[in-house]
C-alpha cells in the first residue's frame, strides 16, 4: 500500500468522515456521510463564495461572514450582485481583506451566472482574478463535485514532515501526486471524488492538532505507520 492510502486510511479510522463541504443551512453544518451536498445553484455557489473569503482565514471567520449574509438574507448570488458594495464589504468583514475579496466575489459571480449549469474547467477558473490554484480545486471538488485534490499549508507540512515530497515542492507538484496515487487504488470517478473530498478535510482536521504550530508533527501518530 501506497504512503498516502496508508495516511488516508489511518486518518479515517481515528477521525472518520468529515462532512465537508459545510453549508450554513445543514444543523451544525457539517453532513457527514450525506454525500449529496451540494444539491442545488445556490448551494455550489456557496462553496464557491466561501473557497475565496476562506484565503488566508479560518474557516471559523468564513463562517461568521457567510451568517452575516444570511441574516440579511443575502446569501444568493443574485442578491450579492445587486446589493451596494459597501454593504457586501460591511458583510464579509469577519474574513478579512474585504475590500478585495469583495471585488473576487463580484468577478466570480460575473463567471457564474454565464455557466447556465455548466460545470467550468479548472483554466476558466484561474482566469478569473482572484481564484488560485487551491481556491480553484476547492471549487471543482466541493462545489462542481470533480475529480480535483485540494491541496493546503497544512497538506505540505504533513507531506514535508515526512519527507513524502520536498519543502521546494510547488502546488501543482503535490496535486498530481496525490491524484496519481489515489488513482492507483481507486478506479470510479464518484468514489474518486468522496476520497478526495474526505481527504483533504481529513488532513485539515488532523492538522489543527499537529501542524498548526511548530514544531511540525510534534507527537503525529502517523509516525507508527510512515517510520516503520
């Protein structure tokens, strides 16, 4: 078995599943093993929404803006677009970087709405000024539901930790190894898509307890599985 199966599944047995993506009308937010989500425009727009307040936040922050919006009942594309724009920037402000982030969002929405349901491609959505390489593949994996890893700070310092890939290794470079390896195991592309959406929010869960302080991995159980 493969260094990253063994991570996967190792972090899947303590942790189980993740429930990811979280939306604001799901009790506590999370699904777990309700892999439906997102079931509607408004629902893949929300993940879109908060792939980019999400930069350089926690999500915790995201959250806190994507509830102002609710309260004020703006938690739809087509009402963002027509609101003022100091009001969208007054709304997303617990994300920090409003007045950018503001102008990302409106970029995003002019794209959306000329999708008519169509899923883009990965190039569309680093056109658009604004969306990077991770806020692109949070997008695709969580939002369009495609085949796409999502890779994060925290994904590096695991994979630097145990020197699975390099600490010059680029974004890109992490993304294709995992996809080659899960690929290995995995031939379905539905199935592709949970274990990678559970991945990653696996990762990111495990993270906050070992990676999100120096130094890296300090008491990291994986270490039974990796160094033997």
């Amino acid at each position: 078995m493969n260094n990253l199966f063994k991570i996967y599944n190792k972090l899947y047995d303590v942790y189980g599943p993740q429930g990811w993506w979280p939306f604001m009308e799901v009790p506590n937010y999370y699904h777990k093993l309700d892999y439906s989500y997102p079931k509607n425009e408004n629902q893949i727009f929300e993940v879109c929404l908060a792939s980019i307040l999400t930069q350089n936040r926690s999500f915790k922050q995201v959250v806190q803006s994507l509830t102002n919006l609710k309260e004020s009942n703006f938690l739809d594309y087509k009402k963002i677009k027509k609101m003022p724009l100091d009001k969208l920037k007054e709304l997303i402000k617990p994300s920090g970087y409003s007045n950018q982030k503001s102008q990302y969002v409106l970029n995003f929405i002019d794209f959306f709405e000329k999708l008519n349901g169509r899923v883009p491609s990965r190039e569309e959505l680093l056109n658009i000024k604004g969306v990077g390489e991770e806020t692109a593949d949070s997008m695709l994996l969580y939002g369009f539901k495609q085949p796409h890893f999502k890779v994060d700070a925290y994904t590096k310092r695991l994979l630097v930790n145990y020197k699975i890939v390099d600490e010059k290794a680029k974004y890109i470079d992490i993304k294709k190894l995992f996809e080659k390896e899960i690929k290995k195991k995995i031939k379905e592309e539905d199935e592709l898509i949970l274990v990678y959406q559970e991945f990653h929010a696996l990762i990111v869960c495990h993270s906050k307890l070992y990676y999100s302080k120096q130094p890296y991995g300090n008491g990291c159980f994986l270490d039974e599985i990796l160094n033997n």
